[in-house]
C-alpha cells in the first residue's frame, strides 16, 4: 500500500494576513506578558494603563491653554526654532521663562506636528502620567512582585495632585515622569551592578535638571547613598561608578547651561527670572537657594514667608496640601519603617532594602525640603512626592504580607490601614460638603478590614484577598474621589490645586484664593481655549503685594486675559511690518494676548514684571526703530525685594508720550503715533 504524500502549503503572499491561529497565539502572548506570571498580571496591568489614560485624557479640553504662561512659550517655540531652543515666552526672543526648557521642547513639537490647541499642548502630559504609571510598576514589580506592581501604579494614578498635574501644561509631569525611570533604572542596574545603567541614571537625572533646576537633584543623594549601599560590587568600583554618572548628570543637565551662558547676551533672549541676565544665576537664585531661604530677588512678595504658607513639619498635612498628597502619607512613612525591620538582617545587597531605600530617601529628602522652604511654595509641587508615596505602600505592604502569620506583621497592617483610614475621615472632613457620605463608608469599612487583619493569619486564601480587597478599596477611596473631581473640573492659571473646596486653606489652595485651581485666571470662556477672566475695574490687591492692573481684560499676575474680536482685529492690523505686535507688562499678560493672536507679544519684565528686560533706554530704541506696535496698559508689575524698577518706567513713559486709547475696555497706547 503506498502512502500519499500531502503537498507542502504554499506560501503566503507578500502583505498577506497570518492564518488565525497565528495572530490569536500572538495576542495570547501578549496579554500572557512572561510565561511565569499569573494568567491575570499582564491584563490587569494593561486594564491599569488604560483606565489611567481614560482618567488623564477625560475632557482634557475643558482648561483651555490651562497655564498660558507656558502654552505661550510653546507656541513661540513651534513657530521659532530659537525659542524652542532657548525657552522663549515669544517667537521674537524677546525673554526667556523662568525654567530651562526641556518640558517646552515637549509641547512646542507636539504644536509643531498638530498645531496649537489644548489637545496638541495637554495630551504629551497625560500620555507622560501613564507612562509614569507603567515605569512604576516595573521598578516595584521588580523587587516585589506584580500584585505589589499594580498598587503602587494605582496608588499613584488616583492620587489627586498626580491627576492635576498630568493634565496640566507645567513643567512638573515632565520632572516626575524622569525622576521615575531614573529610579526604575537604578533598580534594575543595582542586580548586576551595572555601570552603563548607573550612567543612565545621571542621565536622566540631568535630562530632569534641564526640566526644573535643582528639585530634580533631590532624588541625588538617596541614589548615590542606596549604591553605595547595595550595588553587588566592591567598594572602589562602587565610588568609581559614582562618579562617572555623576559626570553623566552634569553633562547631560549642563550643556543647555553652558550654551546659554556662552553666547553673548546680545544674540540670544534674556534670561528671564535672573536679575543679571544669567542662567547661572537663575538656577541658584530664583529657582535655587532662593527657595530654601525666601530671599528670591525681583520675586512675589520677597523675603521669608513671602505669603507662602507656615513652614514646618506638619507642612504637608495642612489644609492646603493635605488633601493633595498625604492621603497615603502616615503609611508610607510606617510602612517604610516596618519594611527596613522585616528585611533587617538580610544581605547588604538585598533587592527589597535597596528599593525601600531609594523611595524612602526620595520622600524624606524632598519631603523635608517642601516643609521646611521659606520660598515660593505651591501645593502642586507636592506632585513630586506621590511616586514615592505609591512604591512605600506597596513595597512594605507586601512585605508585611508575606509574614501575616506573625503576629507583629498583623498588628503593623491592622493599624497601618485604621490610621489610614482615620486620617481620610479628617480630610474628607475639611471638605464637608463633597460626598459626606463616603467619610463614613472609608472609616466603617476601614476599621472593619482592619479588625480583620489582626485575624486574617487564620483565615482561609479567599477570605484574606477580600479582606485585603476591602482594606486596599478603603484605603484608596478618599483621593480617587479627589482625583475624579478634579479631573472633572477645569483649571487654569499658574497656581493650580486639585479637589474640592476645602475649609482654611490657604494662599492659592483649594477653597483659598485659587480654589478649585483658579487663581486669578478662573476657568476658560466658553467657547473658546484661551483661559482667564476679566479682572474687577479698577484693579485689586492680593497677597503677597502683588497688585492686578485695571481696566478689562488685561488679566492679573498670575492670570491671562480673555481677548476680544476687537483688540485682535487692532494687534493684527499691519503686524508684518513689526517683530512685536504689542508689548504689556507681565508674561501672563503677554501670553494671553499671544495666544489670541499667534503674534509675537513683548512680555516686559519677564514674569513677575520684576526683570530688567528691557530696560527703559531699550525699549526706547525698539519703539524708535519701529519694532513695537502697540503698548498694552494695564499689565501687571509687582513690589518686590530688589527687583527690578524697568517696567513702571516703560509704563510711565509710554503714557507721557503716547495718546491712550480703549479698545475692548482695555488702555493702549499706538507706538507708531507719538501724541505731539
């Protein structure tokens, strides 16, 4: 009897689709994630990454330009590639913001590819909190397993400042997002004592400076210290390793630095925020020691205090900043402790210490700097510490887990979790009248979960995961309420806050002067993207001796104006024949007017419109040499300590020498028609 052969299968065309069974063992895999894992892993985490995308992403739009301060300079960096490099508030180079400009490089390409509208500016910030989210599960999956993994991303997901600031266009998403992978690289370098990861590191630490100065050098000395502690290698190579991604950081954080201050002054913008036209300066003043101390010359208020809030321990737990970050706090901080004891007496290079240590130092270290600066402080900053916050919680949780059936373990969960639940009653209290019903339901079903986890060492597998299930839901209850309302509401200005109105906050937090993240901006006008309200006529003074101008439209110090048809239709008219349509005091001002427009807008002195650029006898030639179109009065300076005089006397000489006139309730001035 022969056998029939069977004819080979001919092979597919080019372009054509995989059999079925191909694409779905595909899929599999994927979903599978590694072949060790659990079949749920890989689709929780994938459920993670989505419903944080939905949350970040949900009516993006409704905030409009959201900080026009920095949706201004991202128009201007789209539109001039010299702006782009050096940060510039206008496509005309006239002043530099107040940061280096990695976050703007960011925003003014994603402009460039999509053009300006909110989406283009606030999308790469909500896409940079999944990704956030992600590298976070990676570093704590790492050293503690994916159940452990998917907390922390969900502890940092909901918590309600990472909300804020992941759909807002300031620097910070872009700060936390490489501070993050700095940390899950040190992770990964640490098993095999890797001296290309540790470079990587300092790169990323330096890509981070490039992004907010000296906030991103915080997480420095827990990383060096958690190397030096457990890196698998000799105690030479460990120094030596140090120091080469030291000089990785300084280079890749310095060069931006070096250019700057390296082209003479002449052909490049000023650097706004310096007194001296100086990055350095900057860097070290305004943003720098200036923090710690409140002695930031040309800045708001000036001085210690500076209208900032009490400085302290209890900082971070107060009416303004509570209901932002410490939801979680009070257990990080327990359970860090409780972590260090649990691996106690493990090797030097034990994975578990090393990570404890790395976010344990980055809260301490930061944390202490945000209680105890004397200097410009806004509750969002505090944005920078919910990475820490989520991986403590998890990874000494899961430590403290994995022995439940001592009964120490026990006692340390059981009151981690009523302290936690105890400290949401009290901050769910603060704001009274948002859903006081669900105080009660975290303390009642809190306390019960923790009752059960004095016990839960005798309970049977599926009753601990629901009695862990319930605890974990408590735990998070209080800030995913935060984090959904704040992603329901709009927010714009320079001073945002996240949650609801809460009782005794303070300058520029919720339920104070920039409750519900308005602060002398409010919420966009309908129908439009610019952010910002009118001000009152005749101008007010808020906090901190910082003075809004009168007159409509103008915005104040910290908010943009709402520009009309009219005064557009006056900026445009012959705007080709100038390299500023107009100039007003005050960046907020400009950016306003910019964005209305797409025209280059001069914002004198620079934010606070305290900067000595231009000076008087500049601006006079720029007027002389036909430059300047339009001077727009009503912008906002400041009274501040050593601060620049420049823009009141462009302001007094412009109205000396130049006939007002209104347009749209607004004072201006037409530079190309002196009044003689």
């Amino acid at each position: 009897m022969t056998a029939t052969a069977t004819p080979p299968a001919a092979p597919a065309a080019p372009g054509a689709a995989l059999p079925a069974p191909a694409r779905s063992g595909r899929a599999a895999r994927l979903l599978r994630g590694r072949p060790a894992d659990p079949r749920w892993v890989r689709p929780a985490l994938l459920g993670l990454l989505a419903a944080t995308g939905v949350l970040y992403l949900w009516d993006l739009s409704a905030s409009g330009w959201a900080n026009a301060f920095y949706a201004a300079a991202a128009q201007a960096g789209s539109q001039s590639w010299e702006a782009f490099f050096y940060g510039s508030s206008d496509a005309a180079n006239s002043i530099t913001v107040d940061k280096p400009p990695a976050s703007l490089w960011v925003m003014a390409l994603s402009v460039r590819l999509f053009g300006l509208d909110s989406w283009s500016l606030l999308v790469p910030q909500a896409l940079m909190g999944v990704a956030t989210v992600g590298l976070l599960y990676l570093a704590v999956r790492r050293v503690s397993g994916p159940g452990a993994g998917l907390v922390a991303g969900a502890a940092l997901a909901l918590t309600p400042v990472a909300a804020l600031m992941f759909r807002f266009d300031n620097p910070d998403a872009l700060l936390v997002l490489l501070m993050t992978a700095a940390a899950y690289v040190l992770t990964r370098s640490l098993e095999r004592a890797s001296t290309r990861g540790l470079v990587g590191v300092g790169v990323l630490v330096g890509f981070a400076f490039l992004t907010k100065t000296l906030q991103a050098v915080l997480v420095v000395p827990g990383f060096a210290l958690v190397w030096l502690v457990a890196a698998p290698t000799t105690l030479r190579r460990r120094v030596l390793q140090l120091l080469g991604a030291g000089a990785a950081m300084v280079v890749a954080g310095g060069w931006w630095v070096a250019v700057v201050e390296l082209v003479p002054e002449s052909w490049r913008p000023y650097v706004g925020g310096s007194q001296t036209n100086s990055v350095w300066e900057l860097i070290w003043g305004y943003n720098g020691l200036g923090r710690l101390t409140g002695e930031e010359t040309g800045s708001v208020g000036g001085g210690a205090g500076g209208g900032w809030g009490e400085t302290g321990l209890t900082r971070l737990f107060d009416s303004e900043i509570g209901g932002q970050i410490a939801w979680l706090l009070p257990a990080a901080l327990a359970l860090l402790v409780a972590g260090l004891v649990a691996v106690g007496r493990a090797p030097r290079t034990d994975p578990r210490r090393a990570a404890l240590l790395t976010w344990g130092t980055w809260l301490g270290v930061t944390g202490l700097t945000f209680s105890l600066m004397a200097g410009i402080f806004h509750a969002y900053y505090t944005v920078a510490l919910a990475p820490a916050v989520a991986a403590l919680v998890a990874i000494g949780g899961a430590l403290l887990w994995q022995r439940r059936g001592r009964a120490w373990a026990r006692l340390v969960l059981a009151g981690t979790l009523a302290g936690t639940v105890l400290w949401a009653w009290v901050l769910l209290g603060r704001s009274a009248e948002f859903l006081p019903w669900l105080r009660w339901v975290v303390l009642v079903a809190g306390l019960a979960a923790a009752v059960a986890l004095l016990a839960v060492g005798r309970l049977g597998r599926a009753v601990a995961a629901a009695v862990l299930a319930v605890g974990l839901l408590a735990g998070v209850a209080g800030p995913a309420a935060y984090a959904v309302q704040t992603v329901g509401t709009a927010h714009t200005g320079s001073i945002p806050s996240a949650g609801p109105t809460v009782t005794g906050a303070g300058f520029g937090g919720p339920g104070g002067t920039g409750g519900r993240g308005e602060f002398l901006g409010g919420r966009p006008p309908a129908g439009g993207p610019a952010a910002g309200t009118l001000p009152a006529p005749g101008g007010t003074t808020t906090p901190g001796n910082v003075t809004r101008g009168a007159g409509g439209g103008t915005g104040g110090l910290l908010g943009t104006a709402d520009v009309g048809e009219e005064m557009v239709a006056a900026l445009t008219e012959d705007a080709a024949g100038y390299t500023w349509a107009a100039a007003t005091v005050g960046s907020n001002s400009a950016a306003g007017y910019q964005l209305a427009t797409g025209l280059p807008v001069m914002a004198i002195g620079g934010f606070n419109g305290s900067d000595p650029s231009p000076t008087l006898e500049q601006f006079q030639q720029y007027v002389a040499d036909g430059e300047i179109h339009w001077f727009i009065g009503g912008g906002t300076g400041m009274v501040s300590d050593g601060g620049s005089s420049a823009s009141a006397e462009i302001a007094a000489w412009v109205a000396e020498n130049y006939t007002a006139r209104t347009v749209d309730g607004v004072t201006v001035y037409d530079l190309s028609r002196p009044a003689s």
